[in-house]
C-alpha cells in the first residue's frame, strides 16, 4: 500500500499557557498542503523499517512509523510488515511532516488490515504519538487549540489561492522555539479574524514564536519580507519553523529567488 503524508501549515500560533505537564495550550489553524512524503507498507517476514530521501535522526526502532507499527501491532496482533519512507518534507520545519508520516501510518494500516477503526480511535492512537499528529487523520483545515490535538470546524476560504513554501535548512528544536516565549492569550479571536479577508490577515493574524526566533535567525525574517516584496497577500513562519509560506492571489514561481533553499509551489485546496 502506498500512501502519500502531506505536510501542514499554521495560520496564526498563539501560545496561549504553559501546562502543569510542561507543554504549552495554543491555538492556530493547521491547514493541510501538498508538500508530501511517501510511505509504502507491504506484507513481509519480519518487520523492517527503511528510509530514502533527507536523513532522518536516530535509528529504526525510534521512527514514528516504527513507533505506531508497534502500537497498532499489540492491540490488533499484526503480522510483520515492511515499512519504505521517502522523505521529502523537511525536518524541523514547522510542517508536520512526521507526524503526518505517523498519521497515515495508522490509516494505511487500519485499510490495509481491515481493522475498522473509527475516525475517532485513529485519532486516540495518533494522540499517544505527537501532540499534532491527530489533525492528519482528518486531514482538512481545523481550529487547533489545547495541545494542538484538539479541533474545531474552521470557517476559512483560501482554497484556489497559490502558496510558495521556503525552507532554508535551519533545524529548530521544541526546546529552542520554546525558550524566550512568553505565553499570553490574545487579544483578538484568530477564528473570527480568519474568516475576513486575507488582506485583514498581516498585521493581526500573528505566529508568537517569530518574536524570538527573528531575532535569533535573521534570515527567516528576510525570506518572509521577501515573500511580502514578491507579492504574497499573506506570509508568516508555520508552526515553530524554520519554513516560511507566503499565499498568493495567483500562480507565482518564487523558485528563482530561493535558488539554494528547499521550496515546495502549488494550490491551496
């Protein structure tokens, strides 16, 4: 079975309270895009896990598609599989991209088996890998809040528009996005915002972690002035980076003046 992990950006990020368990509740719009990995899973004779494409950390037994495997594989008794990875969304970037690879590992799975999992058990499981990972299961533009494994329907019409992904290979840890932060609930409510105009977006529609990260790497901010200067009705950072967006009222090819930076183009849906 081959199955294609698509990447996500936030609109919006606030960081609205640090938890008693240590993580943060925000609240954004997680919006699916066409940037993707691919992920095949096939019947074998014991279980192994393989990678192409941009090396990921760590070894097998700690990929989070080895990691959901297990996971599935002792509740539902499983028989061995071979799981192949190409990986084509950056790492570190704010994308999402593993736990999309997580994410669709439990839906090839489920369709593969015939497990019968319900959209609400799929997204359970996805919960206990990553705090994002759930969104992936449904897989459409959601109000994210909480630990961002929560959602609500999002009123939000962008689809059709244009949006040029920059990535400029800068690796951004939890721990460093997080360091600096201030949590604080904001004064404007992002659904509400969200559904104006994309022109009422730039200076209300704010992602928190930029505020640091700016500072600390320069050129983010310059890829998303530059985005500005090209045209984009919108940019930001998504999630806690380094990949920078921006969305276009019309088809735009912004490959040529990101010539040494990974970039991904395409509609909205």
């Amino acid at each position: 079975m081959l199955v294609f992990p698509n990447a996500k950006i936030n609109i919006g990020l606030n960081i609205v309270e640090k938890r008693p368990d240590g993580f943060h509740n925000i609240e954004s719009c997680f919006y699916p895009v066409g940037w993707s990995d691919a992920l095949e899973i096939t019947l074998a004779e014991t279980f192994s896990f393989h990678a192409d494409g941009i090396a990921i950390p760590g070894n097998a037994a700690d990929n989070l598609c080895t990691k959901t495997y297990e996971m599935l594989r002792r509740d539902f008794n499983l028989p061995p599989v071979k799981i192949h990875l190409l990986k084509t969304v950056p790492i570190g970037a704010g994308l999402g991209g593993g736990s999309a690879d997580a994410a669709f590992t439990i839906k090839a799975l489920n369709q593969l088996f015939d497990l019968e999992i319900s959209v609400e058990e799929q997204e359970r499981y996805a919960r206990l890998i990553g705090s994002d990972c759930a969104f992936f299961i449904r897989n459409k533009p959601m109000y994210c809040f909480e630990k961002g494994d929560r959602f609500d329907d999002i009123d939000i019409h962008i689809a059709g528009k244009w949006i040029a992904m920059v990535n400029p290979g800068i690796h951004i840890s939890t721990v460093e996005a997080y360091s600096g932060v201030v949590a604080k609930r904001s004064t404007e409510n992002l659904r509400t915002i969200l559904r104006e105009p994309i022109a009422e977006w730039k200076d209300r529609v704010r992602n928190d972690f930029e505020a640091t990260l700016f500072k600390k790497h320069a050129l983010l901010e310059e890829v998303k002035e530059k985005l500005y200067d090209l045209g984009a009705e919108y940019a930001a950072m998504s999630g806690s980076g380094s990949t920078l967006f921006g969305i276009f009222g019309a088809e735009q090819n912004v490959k040529q003046h990101f010539p040494d930076f990974r970039l991904w183009q395409g509609f909205l849906k």
